[in-house]
C-alpha cells in the first residue's frame, strides 16, 4: 500500500511523505511498553477518496517521549465515523514525530523511528 503525502514544512522540508490519510480514521488500541517502545493500531483510508478502512500499525521504537490526552467517552462515541481528526508524521534522521488528534484528544509521539505498517494486499 501507498500512502499519499500530505504537505510540506515551512523550510521546503517534505513531511507525511507515504504518509496515511489521517482523516476520519479509527484508534483501535494503543500500547505502551517500558522499552520505550509504542505500537498504535488504527484503521486509516489510504486515500480520501477510499471506500474502506485499512488496518495500519505505527510503531515507535526508541521513544523518547510521549504526551496524550484522550476522552474515552468522545473516542467511543466518534469510533464508527471515525475518531481521528487528523495526524502528522514527520520522520527525519535519527528522529521521529507523530501527532494524532482525536475527537477530544490527542498523542505527541517523539522517538528514534516509526514504521508504518499494514496487512493490506498491494
């Protein structure tokens, strides 16, 4: 699967480079390990004019630092059209960032890298 991108960075630098499109997807879970290792299982359109959801897994791997908020209740009830508002994904050498915003949320992610994984047939 690709991913499309989604925008440039003020300095010409390209961000959400196969990046997913962010809107309307779904958080499923979210894991902290003490390693410093987070995986965030979500369902995300691969393009906004998409029918379906695929699965897609963020791993954050050497996390350095982690901010979130979530409203439990506001997920809940945002979950079926979808409780991702939008996100950013911006991977650099030796560093990582991801921000998810969610209906009444969000996560801020800083880590050593981040893998954007899916199990859907290309």
């Amino acid at each position: 699967m690709t991913f499309q991108a989604t925008d440039t960075g003020a300095h010409g630098d390209t961000r959400n480079t196969d990046a997913p499109y962010w809107h309307d997807g779904r958080l499923v879970s979210m894991t902290v390990g003490a390693s410093g290792a987070i995986d965030v299982q979500c369902e995300l359109y691969p393009t906004d004019q998409a029918q379906a959801r695929v699965p897609v897994t963020l791993s954050c791997l050497g996390v350095t630092s982690m901010t979130c908020s979530l409203d439990f209740l506001a997920l809940l009830d945002h979950a079926r059209a979808g409780n991702i508002i939008n996100g950013r994904l911006e991977t650099r050498p030796r560093r990582a960032v991801l921000k998810l915003f969610f209906a009444d949320g969000y996560l801020d992610v800083r880590a050593r890298t981040i893998i954007v994984g899916t199990s859907e047939k290309q």
